[in-house]
C-alpha cells in the first residue's frame, strides 16, 4: 500500500491533470490510495464566496457562476461533450446555492466548513472521473465517510479510534482509490475540515491506518528546500531529512508540510517523500529516521502578517506570572496562536498569529485588566542550524525588535 497526495498547484488547469494522470500510468500504482486537494485557487474563491454570502453582497451568485465557468473550462479540456462530469460539477455548485439559501447558521467557521470542501469534492470527482476515460482504474471515496473528528470547525481534532475502524473496514480496490485531502465529518455528519493545507495530514492518517509502505506529496518544486524559494535566494535542496528535524521545521511554520503529517508516520516509521510533479524524476527528498539533515545548511522559516503583543498591568499591583494563565485561557478562547514569548516581572510580550480575526476581540477582553501595546503586520523570521558568520550576514539591514537564541535556532521578530 502507498499514498500519493497531490496538491491544488499540481492539479491546477486540464493540462497538468493531464500530467498527473501521466505519472500514474508511469509507476507501478496498484493497491494505491490517491489523495487530492482543491484545483489551484478553488479554495481561495471559495473563501471569497463565504464572505460575500455574509456580507449580503450582490456579487455572490456571479461568484459562484465565475467559479463554476473556470471547472467547466478544465472539463472541456479532459472530456467529451454531454460526458456524465458536467452533470455532476453542476449539482455541486447547485449544492453550494442550496446551501447559504436554506442556512440559518450565522457560525462563520460552521458556514466554511460546509462551502470550502466542495473545492476538494470537485476536484476528486473529475480526476477520477478523467481517470478512467484514459484507463487508469480509479474508484471515488468520500473521506468524510472515513475520517471522523469533533467539532471544532476549521481546525477539527481526528477521532482516531473511530477513524482507524472505519478506515480498515473499507474495502479499497486492488487498483486506485481517489479522495479528498482536507476534510472530514463530526458524529452529526456535517461537513468538517483540519485546517487549512492539512491535505498532507490526510495522507499521514491514511498511511497511519493502512501501514502504508510509504507516503509521497507531489508538488510545484522539487523536495524540502532549507528556505522558501519563493522567498528567499540561493535556496538548497534537502535530500534527507529525520523525522524530528522535520517536525521542528514544522512547529516554526515551514510550508513545504503541515505541522501534524509527521507524527503519525515516526510512529511506524513510514517513509515520507516530497517530489515535483513537474520534474518526477527528480531525486526530491526523503523524511525518515534519518539522523539530522543532508545536506547539513542553516534551514530558514518566515512567517508574515505577524502581531506583537506587549501586556503589563495597570498599577503593578502584581506580577504578570500571577495573571500567565488567565491571559493564555483567552488566547485560546479567541484561537489566537503564539508563535513567541519574552516575559519578565511585569509585563508579556507575545509574537501572535490571528488565523481567525478574532485579534480585536482579544485585544477588548485584555484592556479591562491590563495594558496593552501592540504592532501588526510583522514578520518572524526563524533560523534552524544557523551559522553565527552566515547568520550575522542575514540579519543586515534588518529592523529587529526581538530576537531570541536557543541552542541551535534563532528567532527574529522584524518590522
């Protein structure tokens, strides 16, 4: 058994579906379970929609009719006129419509979860749909069928003992079995997601169940690079990467694989590649129990649109230690994540990530017993295995405000 997870940028336009379908037909795919994400984009206009839809915004059904025009589109590009697919996408977008029409839920997080997954719904529909005109044996799954978790919409915590069972009760066919990345359901079978990219998670959770021989993520770039190419200049390629160095690349925000895909592949020590789907030939990297990183280079990890927070009390009446775990009780409450702490006597400062809009919220909540100052849109930059005369060339002409030093990483909190 092995997992292939594809993600949107691979899966993008007809073309490199195409290309996808062309390096399945090149490997040895029986007994394969493939997962997908949302074609390039679906997710963000999705997001789009949910907005305008709360909003009231005149603009929504054109929204969605622009977004079912550009499925169309690639549906041309695969398939025959008055093939069975075009009946199937439009359903779904009429879905979509039924929907935010009959909703009474004003639960923002409640009306993402039911909208956004159509994106990877269509998609795994489509390719596996395209996959059997051209021959390549493909049966459709409903992850949400398998993967069970609570409530907790858009960052829903699995249920692994009821996962697992459903899972190995499953009959996946001798060929390919093709699903959705992402998404899941609760025990009142409302639609559910992991957070977002949490496609590769997926995949960890099938390999996890199954004892899969391997798991390997098709992307837009050829492996684990030591820096986001995106990003930074004269990046290198990671050919070799242990399970723990991964996981710490991870936790600092490294994009390449969710925070939670490791874990449940360390356990059983389920190999773990990052490949290109535009150059499959390509050596890529490998995530194993390897020790440490090959090539051994400085990893370096940026994460934008970052919040500095700085809480004192009001008359220093008492310690900010006296008051740690009433403010931590509300950056949970309000799912604001902390990405860095600097603390002394009296005051708190805290590097924050405001995945959920709710900074204000918080920010309201915190004036009514302490002080607060606070700067956005920062950047946090952090440094793995760094190097003090590559490290020192780095931080030139960088306006630091924070930096923090443990063992062998460095963080910098930069306007």
């Amino acid at each position: 058994m092995q997992i292939l997870k594809f993600g949107g940028a691979s899966i993008k336009d007809a073309i490199n579906i195409k290309k996808v379908a062309t390096i399945i037909k090149d490997m040895d795919c029986s007994n394969t379970i493939i997962i997908v994400s949302a074609i390039g984009k679906t997710t963000n206009a999705l997001e789009t929609i949910v907005d305008l839809y709360l909003k009231k915004n005149n603009n929504l059904l054109s929204s969605i009719n622009e977004l079912q025009d550009l499925h169309l589109k690639i549906l041309e590009g695969l398939f025959i006129k008055n093939h069975k697919i075009y009946k199937i996408v439009k359903n779904d977008f009429q879905k979509i419509q039924d929907f935010l029409k009959n909703n009474k839920s004003p639960n923002y997080n409640f009306i993402y979860d039911q909208i956004i997954p159509f994106g990877e719904l269509l998609a795994s529909k489509i390719i596996n749909e395209y996959f059997n005109s051209v021959n390549i044996k493909s049966g459709f799954k409903d992850v949400r069928e398998l993967i069970k978790t609570d409530s907790f919409y858009r960052n829903a915590n699995i249920n692994w003992e009821l996962t697992q069972a459903n899972i190995l009760k499953t009959n996946f066919n001798s060929n390919i079995s093709l699903t959705q990345g992402f998404i899941s359901s609760n025990e009142d079978n409302f639609t559910t997601t992991m957070g977002r990219e949490a496609s590769d998670y997926t995949a960890s959770i099938f390999a996890y169940c199954l004892n899969a021989n391997s798991v390997t993520i098709w992307k837009d770039v050829d492996g684990i690079f030591n820096a986001d190419p995106k990003k930074f200049k004269n990046t290198t390629l990671l050919e070799k990467i242990s399970y723990t160095e991964a996981i710490e690349l991870a936790f600092y925000g490294a994009s390449v694989i969710h925070p939670k895909t490791i874990q449940p592949l360390q356990k059983k020590e389920i190999p773990l590649y990052v490949k290109s789907y535009i150059n499959p030939t390509a050596l890529g990297t490998c995530v194993s129990k390897s020790k440490d990183i090959f090539p051994k280079v400085p990893c370096y990890i940026l994460k934008e649109n970052q919040i500095l927070l700085s809480i004192s009390s009001l008359d220093f009446s008492f310690t900010i230690n006296d008051k740690t775990k009433a403010i931590l009780t509300l950056l949970s409450n309000n799912k604001v994540k902390i990405n860095l702490t600097q603390n002394s006597a009296i005051s708190l400062i805290l590097c924050l990530e405001d995945d959920y809009n709710n900074i204000d919220k918080l920010i309201t909540e915190l004036k009514s017993n302490f002080k607060i100052k606070i700067k956005k849109d920062l950047k946090l930059y952090t440094v793995r295995n760094f190097e003090e005369k590559s490290f020192a060339k780095f931080k030139k002409d960088k306006k630091i405000l924070i930096e923090q030093t443990y063992n062998n990483t460095s963080q910098l909190i930069c306007a």
